[in-house]
C-alpha cells in the first residue's frame, strides 16, 4: 500500500440522507484511514455546522462551494448538460483533472456515470464501464459485475468485464488469482446465448490474465464458488437485489420466528449473540460502494439510501483502490487481454487466408 497522501472529492449533496450522512461519513472515514483529505462539494450554509460538530474534521476538509445539486429524478442527458454547475459534476470534473484522486457519491446513478465518463473518460481497451460491488458468500464475499450500467453487453464488453472485476479482486481483496465465472442458465459449455458461450471461448485462450473457471449458475453465486462473478447490467442488477430480497425475507422470518410464544422468547435471549454475529455477516452497509471499473479514474456509487457508516464503507473502498493502484494493474490486464484477442485473429484471418489459396 502506498504511504502517500489520499484526495477524495465527496458529492456532498448527493443521496436520500445527504448532507448529513456526507459529512457523517467523513468522519468515520477519516479515523479509519489516516493520510486521506476531503473536498467537500456543496452547499456551505448547510455544509458548514454539520462539518463543525465533528471535532477535527475540519482539518482534514475543505468545503468547496457548488450552488446546485443533481435530483433523483433528473435524467443523464439533463444532468449533463444543465447540472454543470452542481456538486455531482464538479466533484467528478475535480478527479477528472487530477485535483482529487477518487469522487464519491450517494447521488443517481444514471447522472453519476454520465459525469464520470465524460470527466474521466474511459481507460484505453474499454468500450464501457461496469458497476461492480461486493455480495456476501458462504465462504466471505465475491465481486460482481455488471450491476446496472450495461443492460446489453456483447462477446467484447463481457471478457473486459472479466479482466475489469479480476484486477478488482486482487487489488481489495487481496487475491493472486481470483477465480473468474460467466453468470448463465447452466454450467454446460453449449448453454447461454451467442455472446456468452463466444466471451466464455476467448477466456479460455491461452496466456488471457486471469483464472477462468467457466460458467456459473445463479446459485452459485452466493455459495462463493467463484471470487468474481461477471454478466450483463440487466441480469446483474436483478440478480443483486433478488439476493438482497431473499436476505430482507429470511431476516423477517426469524424475527417473527421468536415472536410466536414465550418459549420461543426465550430461545431469542440464548440465541441472540449468535444472531447479532449473523446480522453483522450480512449487514448491507459493508458491502456498500459500487464502483464504475473502466473509467480512466476512480468512481464510486454509495447506495442512495444509505447511512452513515455505509457511506464511510464507500469512501473505504475509494481509498484501498487508490492505494493499490488499481488503474495501473487494469491497463496492465487490459493490454495482456488485447495481445492475447489481436493473436488470434490473427492466426485466424492467416488461417482462413491459408485455406482459401
């Protein structure tokens, strides 16, 4: 990890809980990891004593002023072309110059993306970017992506996805060789549609940067049989918050479990230690902080509604990417993939040149 300092530029307006949890979150933030700065974008009449409670914080964040805010319900487009003036689009345009090492924000999503990519812009050998966050497991926690940005994706967009979410498990959670699955509807190689099965065939290539271990099944996701899950925005969204339901679901039946009579009452008070162990397992807000993986920078998306400490677990997940480098081992994956796709076409174009003569 690197000893050097860490510039953060926080949406401080952005999220249904916003500013406060903005603020909140610092805080936390800035105790768990020392080194790390904050530009705080926003309104300063509202900013100002929330910032002024937190003894200390004020040293280590500047409060930058931004006379408007992106909404919940404004559209990409809108937002981008009429929001330059809030506290979304100059956080990103700050660490798109530099000015900041990584933005954070609880804002919307849509609006947060289009004003990243066009801040940052995109790493050389991505065509899109990815949201890729964290899911709990049987044996810890995976990475999964897409999340929602791409709701189509081709052969091409999968397998940088594949090398995208690969380098992201090394880099937090500390992986040599993360083992990589294409989400499908079966573990057969004939299974899946076209792009599938032609992503799954480029990945098995020899000399491709990661450990591909084929395809996965939808429960194979939370029984950690892969470290890195990777599919299409649409299905990965869906397939995120059916696991958030299914949790939300089971937590609700045994709290009503012990609800039904005295004895089960009981029960609770020799049982409760354990059940605090397992909501602390599968507390949401750890694994809070998508992050936007492709951009020539690094974005992060907290959830909208999250708290005050979900939100220090994004800023979290901002510093350990910075810290370890992430953008410079993703060119470095990138450009292994891009030899690896540029040599077999190439064999295949002389291949097919060989048999027509």
């Amino acid at each position: 990890m690197s000893a050097g300092k860490v510039i953060l530029a926080l949406d401080g307006m952005g999220g249904d809980r916003a500013p406060g949890i903005v603020v909140n979150g610092a805080d936390i933030a800035r105790e768990r990891y020392p080194g790390t700065t904050f530009l705080l974008f926003g309104d300063p009449a509202k900013l100002k004593p929330l910032v002024d409670k937190r003894k200390g914080l004020a040293q280590v964040l500047e409060i930058v002023a931004a006379e408007d805010a992106v909404l919940a319900e404004d559209k990409p487009s809108f937002a981008l072309r009429r929001r330059r003036k809030s506290s979304m689009w100059l956080a990103c345009e700050t660490a798109g110059q530099g000015r900041a090492d990584s933005v954070v924000s609880a804002g919307n999503t849509g609006a947060l993306l289009a004003m990243s990519m066009f801040a940052m812009r995109m790493i050389e050998g991505t065509d899109r970017p990815a949201l890729a966050s964290f899911v709990p497991t049987a044996r810890g926690e995976s990475v999964m992506l897409d999340l929602g940005a791409n709701i189509e994706c081709d052969a091409d967009n999968l397998a940088q996805f594949a090398v995208m979410g690969s380098v992201f498990a090394q880099v937090l959670m500390g992986l040599d060789a993360p083992r990589v699955g294409l989400l499908n509807v079966g573990s057969e190689e004939l299974k899946g549609h076209e792009e599938l099965r032609q992503a799954a065939a480029w990945l098995r290539r020899e000399g491709v940067p990661l450990s591909f271990q084929g395809f996965i099944e939808g429960n194979d996701i939370t029984s950690g049989a892969v470290d890195v899950v990777v599919t299409d925005g649409f299905t990965g969204n869906i397939a995120l918050k059916s696991i958030e339901g299914t949790a939300k679901l089971y937590t609700g039946f045994v709290r009503d479990a012990f609800r039904t009579s005295t004895f089960a009452k009981i029960g609770y008070l020799f049982a409760s230690g354990a059940l605090v162990k397992m909501r602390k397992r599968v507390d949401p807000r750890r694994y809070n902080g998508g992050v936007f993986l492709g951009l020539d920078g690094v974005c992060v998306k907290s959830h909208g509604g999250a708290d005050d400490v979900g939100f220090a677990y994004a800023i979290g997940v901002a510093v350990d990417m910075v810290r370890y480098e992430y953008k410079s081992k993703l060119v470095e994956g990138l450009a292994k993939l891009r030899e690896v796709t540029s040599a077999a076409e190439a064999g295949a174009a002389l291949q097919a040149t060989g048999g027509a003569t």
